[in-house]
C-alpha cells in the first residue's frame, strides 16, 4: 500500500464517489472546547464512505474478471456499495451478510440487485463461506477492508480530509475514523501521512468490540471475544486485518473507546446541530470527540462520520437521549 494507489483510486472515482464537505457547528464546539469538523460519508452513494472502496476495487479489475461477477461479505455498508457499483459495471454481486444485521440494509441491499446470502455471524465464519462460493461460482471477492485496492477507495477520504482542512487554515488536528477491520482508518492515515503529516489518525471502537485498541497497545493482533451483540454493527469484526494493522501502528495514534450510550447522544447531536442521519457505528468518532475531549491536544479535531444506515427504531431512540 502507498499514497500513489490512493491518488490512482481518486482518478478512478471521479464522477462517481462523491466528495464530501468538512461540516461544523459552534455549538458542538462548546461541547468539545475546541473546533469540531465533521465529514459526512453519511452523505456517500449508499449512505457510507464504503461505495469508495468497493468502486476502487471494481475499476481496478480486468473486463474479463470483473464480467464473472463479485461476492462479498459485510453487515451492510460494504454489502450496498459492492452491490451500487457491481450494478455500475453491469455485473452481478453475491453478498453474504448476517442475518442480525440491520433490516434497512438488508433491505437496500437486495434492492440494489445484489443477491443476499444470510449467515449467523455468532457461529459461522464469514470468511470461509465468502471463499467457498468465490471459488464454486467464479467469482472475485471483495474484501471488506484488507484488500489493497478497498484501502486505496477509503484513503480519498484522506486526500479530501487534508485538502479541505488546509483551505480552513487547519494543519494540525487530531482525526478520529470509527474502525473496524481497520481498512478506511489505515486509507486516511496513509493519506494524511503525505498530505498532512501534522494531523494524527485515531481509530475509534465500541465498548466490547475494541480489538484494533487492544491490539495497538499489546503490538500484537488481538481477536474479540463476540462478534456480534452491539449498535455499532458497522464497526464490528473479529479482529484487525492482516494489511491494515501495521500500517496503524506506523501511523495511527492509541485507539479509542466509547459506549453505545455516547454513540446515540452523538447520533442525536449530529441530527439536532448538523442535520444529518449518522448510524451508531458511524457515530463512534463524534462520540469520542464530544465526550472524550480531555483526550486529545490541540485546537481542532476531525471526525469521520462514516455511515447513515441506521433502522428507524434505532435513530427514534437515539433522539430520545437526554442532551442537557
């Protein structure tokens, strides 16, 4: 991985991904006790930063092998964004989700045209399934964040971080990006890594689900204990990718934890202050900024909001939350 496959992958996604602003609010400021900028992938095709990455991947692919069609596996960010640009590239998608996830993006999944595989993400393993219809049917997965290509889509989101940050005067910031599998966390540290050096990446997890933490501060890769149970389902994987981890513990900073709590007070703050409709997961950065602030140095911080796809029971809760 290096900065030239995400400047390729940004040429690639011109016209296509859209580029999303730097969004802030004074009184998410006060909160914080610094400036707070927010980039909205909840503003993204398919409501996430994810459709970056899985067209990045797509257009890297031969006519021949992309033709065959794709599959991939995801609770349903990565699943609507394989599925949006495999429906781009006039092919087919299989995309194995499971069967928790949320109903909305199981929903726009299918009806994107992707053909949806269930499975008990408890007890079964993603991965393996993934493999073994790759290989019966003949088709390429794309992986959800440990795939050189995927991480090159998600570090335009880097690209844009710094080049908008520097139009508002900002150089120096710490940057929040709720992590999973670590594969957007690691595109934006690359990305800042040379177009913003002074700005320092965090990932940031769930209570319970904070295997990228844990494995930043042992040196060594830490699996979680369940992989299923939590809000922040967008967020949520065994453990950090096998690509992804070194380069976050080049680059990245400790990483952060928060509860579901904090997550849909952010949900709720985001709605009332910057009107927009940001998903538990997606929220886990601005958590972290707004309720974590002793945390960090500094002037500004940057978050990532990375998804929007919440069910309407989930989001109707989140406004319930008490903000005074």
């Amino acid at each position: 991985m290096n900065i030239e496959m995400i400047r390729a992958a940004e040429q690639r996604l011109r016209r296509h991904a859209r580029r999303t602003p730097l969004l802030s609010s004074p009184f998410l400021d006060e909160i914080a006790g610094r400036q707070v900028l927010v980039k909205p992938e909840c503003l993204q095709h398919t409501g996430s930063f994810k459709y970056r990455g899985a067209r990045a991947a797509l257009s890297a692919l031969d006519d021949e092998t992309c033709q065959r069609g794709v599959i991939a596996f995801s609770s349903g960010n990565h699943a609507q964004g394989v599925a949006l640009a495999a429906r781009e590239f006039g092919t087919s998608a299989v995309i194995i989700m499971p069967s928790d996830a949320p109903e909305l993006k199981i929903e726009n999944t299918r009806a994107l045209g992707a053909e949806v595989v269930l499975y008990d993400r408890a007890n079964e393993d993603r991965d393996a399934i993934g493999a073994e219809l790759a290989a019966t049917r003949g088709l390429t997965l794309i992986k959800p964040f440990d795939e050189p290509q995927v991480i090159a889509g998600q570090g335009t989101v880097g690209l844009e971080i710094a080049e908008d940050a520097a139009a508002l005067g900002v150089h120096l910031a710490s940057v929040l990006v709720p992590c999973g599998g670590g594969g957007l966390t690691s595109g934006v540290a690359l990305a800042l890594e040379a177009e913003a050096p002074e700005m320092r990446v965090h990932p940031v997890e769930p209570e319970g689900f904070d295997d990228v933490a844990r494995s930043l501060a042992t040196g060594e890769v830490q699996r979680n204990e369940r992989t299923a149970g939590s809000l922040c389902d967008a967020i949520i994987t065994p453990s950090p990718g096998h690509i992804t981890l070194p380069i976050m513990q080049r680059l990245c900073g400790p990483g952060l934890v928060v509860s579901e709590d904090d997550c849909l007070r952010a949900m709720a703050l985001a709605w009332q202050r910057l009107k927009i409709v940001v998903e538990p997961g997606g929220a886990a950065a601005l958590a972290a900024a707004l309720f974590q602030p002793q945390t960090f140095q500094g002037e500004t911080v940057i978050v990532v909001a990375t998804g929007g796809n919440v069910d309407m029971p989930v989001f109707q809760r989140a406004l319930k939350e008490d903000l005074s």
